[in-house]
C-alpha cells in the first residue's frame, strides 16, 4: 500500500477552501499565514507545519481521514460534520445547540 498520500493535501486543502467559499487571502488571514505560503501548499506540494494543518484542517471542517487516508474515499457524513462543529463550541453555545436539536426532536 502507497503510504505518500500526503502529496494529495494541496487538493484537499484547495476543495476544501472553495467548498466553504473562502478565498485565499481570506483563509491566509483567518489562520495568520500568507496567502503566497497558502498557494504554496495548495499548488507546489508545499508541506505545512502540524501547527498550520491543524489550524487548515480546523478551519476548513477537514478529517483527519481525509488527510491521512485519502484512498480511503471516506465519505463524510453530516453527523460527522456536526460533531466537528461542537467541538469549536464553548459552553454556552453547547447549551443553545443542544436546546436547538431538543425542540426538533420534540416537534417530530
């Protein structure tokens, strides 16, 4: 088995980045790198930091699967999403969302 999948992450990160609508510059900006280093790593195969692909893959909602097994084709589910996004939340925002999922469920 290829274990230099790695090469793929530029891809990844580019999709990525154009799924959520963000340009660039703006991404660059969001995770405090330039956008020359961003395109860098997009398009010439350019490897970042653990700092800078947590912060990329964070961002950007990435698996670590996709990363990591990208001839896995690991589809990611809506409830994986999801629950990348608790993770982001703090306490008071855990409490609206959960609130949130308790009155759709009641309203079933």
């Amino acid at each position: 088995m290829e274990h230099n999948n790695f090469d793929k992450l530029g891809s990844i990160i580019k999709t990525a980045r154009k799924t959520k609508s963000f340009t660039r510059e703006r991404l660059a900006e969001i995770i405090n790198i330039t956008p020359r280093y961003l395109m860098s790593i997009e398009n010439e195969n350019k490897k970042p930091s653990y700092d800078v692909l947590f912060r990329l893959a964070r961002e950007l909602g990435i698996s670590a699967d996709t990363i990591f097994y990208p001839e896995n084709k690991h589809v990611d589910t809506k409830v994986e999403q999801l629950l990348r996004l608790l993770y982001l939340c703090d306490d008071r925002e855990l409490k609206i969302a959960t609130a949130t999922i308790r009155a759709l469920l009641d309203n079933k």
